[in-house]
C-alpha cells in the first residue's frame, strides 16, 4: 500500500504518583500491588490538563517533526475514551491548534485503549486510496480510575501523535491486520464517571485472546516470522501483560523492553500502544523492522508491521525530547491529595 | 467564567496560536491583534501574524487569591513573558517548579485549559507558558 509514518510526537504529563502511595491512601501492601503489577509510578495531568491538550502537545510536535504544511493534513482522527466532551469533538481542537483546518475531515474514535490505532488504520486507508495526502492520527488518554479500584494503580496519562502518509516516510507500515469481537471486559456507561471492569476475565479472553489472533493473523498474513522483527510493541494496561503476550507469539523479553513505558508511567490507554511504538522509532535504525499490537476492551487489536527507513536519519525528523526524557526527565512527584486535587476526584470540586 | 461564548469563538486563533498583527510599514508585531498601526496611522498595513512560541520572564507574580473561576489553581504564577519578537504578554506560567521562575527565565508554550463555565458549560483553550 506504500502507506507510512512521516513523523510522531509524544505527550507525558510531568507530575507522577507512586503505586505505594496509592496503597498507602486504601491501607493496602503497596510493595505487592506495584510488583504485581509491574508498575512503580503513573503518569497525572495538572488541573488544567486534559486529552485534548495532552493530544494537541504531541500532535505540535508530530506536525514539527514533518517539515509539512499542515493545511496539507485531510485528516484528523482522535481516539479517546477520556474525552473532555461527551458530543463535540477533540479532534477539531487539535485540527485549529496545530493549523489543520478549515478544509480536511475530523472526527473522535472510540474504543476503549485501541482508538488511536483504529485511528491511524483510517488515515491508512484514506492516504492509500488517494483522498488525502496526509492524516494525523493520535491517541490520548487522561486514564479514570475509580478510587480504591485496582485501576487506580495503573490508570495513567498521556498521547502520541502520528502523521501517515506516502512521502518521505520514516517507516512503511507493510501490513496491518485486525481481530475484532463482542467481549464486555471493561466499560463505562454514557453517565458514569469512572470505567468498571470484569476482573480477571479482563486477561485470557480479552487482553491475551484478542492480541494474539490479531498478531498471529498478521504474522500469516505476510508470511513472517517472530526472528523478522527487531522490537515488538504491544497494549501495555500494566508491566506483565505484555511480555507474558510476546512470550505467547513467540517474542523474546529483549525485544519487547524499548517499547514498554506502562512500568513508569501507567497505563495511558489509547496512547499506550503508541507510545510505547514512539520509544522504539527514538532509537530505531534503517532497515530494522517493528511488530505492533494494541488492544482495546471491548473487544479488539490492531496488529501492525512497520520497516524503519533511510528517511529517520534526517535532521528533525525525531522529536527534540525522546520518550525515555519525558518518562525520566523532568518530573514532579506528588501524593494522593494533590493527586485528588488535580484529577478533581474530590466530589465538591 | 462569565465569558460569553461568542467571546471564547471569536478567541481561538488569538489563544490557540498566537495569532497577532504585524505591521508591514514599520514592521513592529502587536498582541493581541490590533486593526490599525498606532505609530504609522494611514500609512500603516496591518496583517495577521503569529507570535513566536518562545520568551522569557519579565516579571511575575504568585497569586493566592484568584478571581472567579481559577480558585482551583492557586497558588499559581502569572507572569508578563517578552516573546522573542519583543511583544509582552500577561499569562500564567504552568508546570514549572517555583524555584525555576524567575525574572529572564527562558518560557516556551504549551496548550492548557483557560477556563471551563461548570462541570456542562463550554471549555477554553489556550496558551499558557512553561520554564524551559
Ligand atoms: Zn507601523
């Protein structure tokens, strides 16, 4: 489909709370809960942070990165399951932030953590069948937990930006392939402010069942094999998941530990995936090829199979700050009151 | 927030990017945007311009008692940043530790909410400043 990414962008919110302090909050063994997890701190907008600006920030650089007229994007697509409107769209915020509009489409997806991968497949499509030269395609996430719910550890918060298209790519996405079905795993109703989730059915046959058809599909699809690929991304909802997913496809732990940013950052629910692909194009050589998976509940995954090429060489075409700076780099951590302040889980905010 | 809606649509090129005057005759560039050129007058001609992204501190504030609608934030910093281009803008300054502000500090600009009319009510967006 001679499809690619042009460029990307990443978004992590500075402040960061500690699993143990969670814990310290509910009386419960921080030390356990954070090792069972794999997660040691999350990722927490300020007060005045929310997806649409997390998603306009890496969307800036993303456009930045790509040296191109950004009246030349068709398309801008936002998936989202924390949007800050129910009925009006993120992604024309982001269309006028980053001089997009007014003469390109845009338009919200959903689902659950795989909306901004079902984003980048629709600019795929769109960029491939010649309706538009370029899309830009992002997921972001302020992740909800309830207080005192298990998600409350790993519900993080960030996004990533990418623009698709067929010019000076920095890496060709050769093939991307899908598993999709009916699995209730985790929700939230039109008017309930946090998700509920069912538990342990959340791993085999939600998370794992639908990861691996979707990689596995792919893998048959063009005939490749686990020893093709130098990294492998997969949707990381905490530390485990994912190696114990790579370790089903066939995977080794040392291609998959580049592109795992859950563990210090949490879970940041559509941008994971994308994220975690941004940490691996920082260092990414021409030539090397990368294997993606997301998973959104619901239930779904997007597999995909990107070449990095000569084009990620170039002066600027990787963000100035790489993923690992704004993971480690400047950071703030807080506890659980200004954490509640800022996420305004205190009721009579 | 009392801002009326109109208000906060007619707003966005200003807070989402900056957008200014530049005039042509004398070159000088104007935040927010003016329609006339104060120091060449007629022979003036004005055209939307960008502000740059990037300033430093003129000087600041810590504000403890804020006006209607910002009570969650405080304390926070308001600053008067020089963009490089010269222009003064008043804005507040995020996610910087308060040690980091001060007077010539290098700022640059991030995207933030401005203001949000109760938990139904419309969002606005805007820029904010951030120490480098
Ligand atoms: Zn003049």
């Amino acid at each position: 489909m001679d499809v690619g990414i042009i460029s990307y962008g990443a978004y992590v919110p500075r402040m960061r709370i500690k699993s143990e302090e969670i814990a310290r909050v509910w009386e419960k063994e921080g030390k356990k809960i954070s090792a069972g997890l794999g997660i040691t701190e999350k990722a927490v907008g300020a007060v005045d942070e929310d997806s649409a600006t997390f998603a306009v920030e890496a969307a800036r650089k993303a456009v930045k990165c790509s040296g191109i007229d950004p009246q030349k994007i068709g398309a801008v697509f936002v998936g989202s399951e924390s949007k800050p409107y129910a009925v009006k769209p993120t992604a024309t915020i982001v269309a006028e932030a980053v001089g997009a509009t007014p003469f390109m489409t845009a338009a919200d997806f959903e689902f659950a953590c795989k909306a901004g991968t079902a984003a980048v497949q629709a600019c795929m499509g769109m960029v491939g069948s010649g309706m538009i030269e370029y899309g830009l395609a992002i997921g972001s996430d302020t992740a909800q937990g309830r207080p005192n719910d298990p998600l409350e550890y790993s519900a993080g918060g960030g996004a990533a930006a990418y623009i698709i298209g067929k010019e000076k790519q920095i890496a060709e996405i050769e093939a991307t392939f899908s598993f999709s079905t009916d699995t209730p795993d985790f929700w939230r109703r039109q008017h309930a402010l946090f998700p509920r989730h069912a538990g342990r059915f959340t791993a085999d046959p939600a998370y794992f069942k639908h990861v691996v058809e979707a990689g596995k599909g792919l893998l048959e699809k063009i005939k490749a094999d686990p020893r093709d690929y130098d990294y492998a991304v997969f949707h990381q909802p905490n530390g485990k998941f994912p190696l114990r997913a790579a370790k089903l496809l066939g995977f080794p732990e040392e291609k998959v530990l580049q592109g795992l940013v859950t563990p210090l950052i949490g879970n940041t629910y559509s941008a994971a995936s994308l994220l975690g692909l941004a940490s691996v194009l920082d260092i990414a050589k021409p030539g090397e090829r990368i294997f993606v998976v997301s998973y959104g509940s619901g239930a779904g995954s997007d597999a995909f199979s990107l070449t990095v090429t000569e084009e990620i060489s170039r002066k600027g075409a990787r963000p100035s700050v790489l993923v690992k700076d704004l993971i480690s780099g400047d950071k703030e951590y807080i506890d659980y009151a200004m954490y509640a302040k800022h996420r305004r889980k205190l009721k009579s905010l | 927030m009392n801002e009326a809606l109109p208000l906060i649509w007619r707003r966005i090129p200003e807070r989402y990017n900056m957008l200014g005057s530049k005039c042509l005759n004398c070159g000088t560039p104007y935040f927010p945007q003016r329609k006339m050129c104060p120091k060449c007058r007629r022979k003036g001609k004005i055209v939307a311009e960008k502000m740059p992204t990037e300033g430093t501190i003129y000087s600041f504030t810590e504000v403890h008692a804020a006006p209607k609608g910002f009570e969650q934030e405080t304390p926070y910093f308001l600053a008067m940043v020089e963009l490089s281009n010269g222009v003064r803008v008043l804005s507040q300054v995020v996610d910087s530790p308060a040690d980091k502000i001060k007077i010539g500090a290098p700022v640059n600009m991030v995207f933030r909410k401005i203001s949000e009319d109760g938990e139904e009510g419309v969002i606005a967006y805007g820029y904010k400043f951030k120490v480098k």
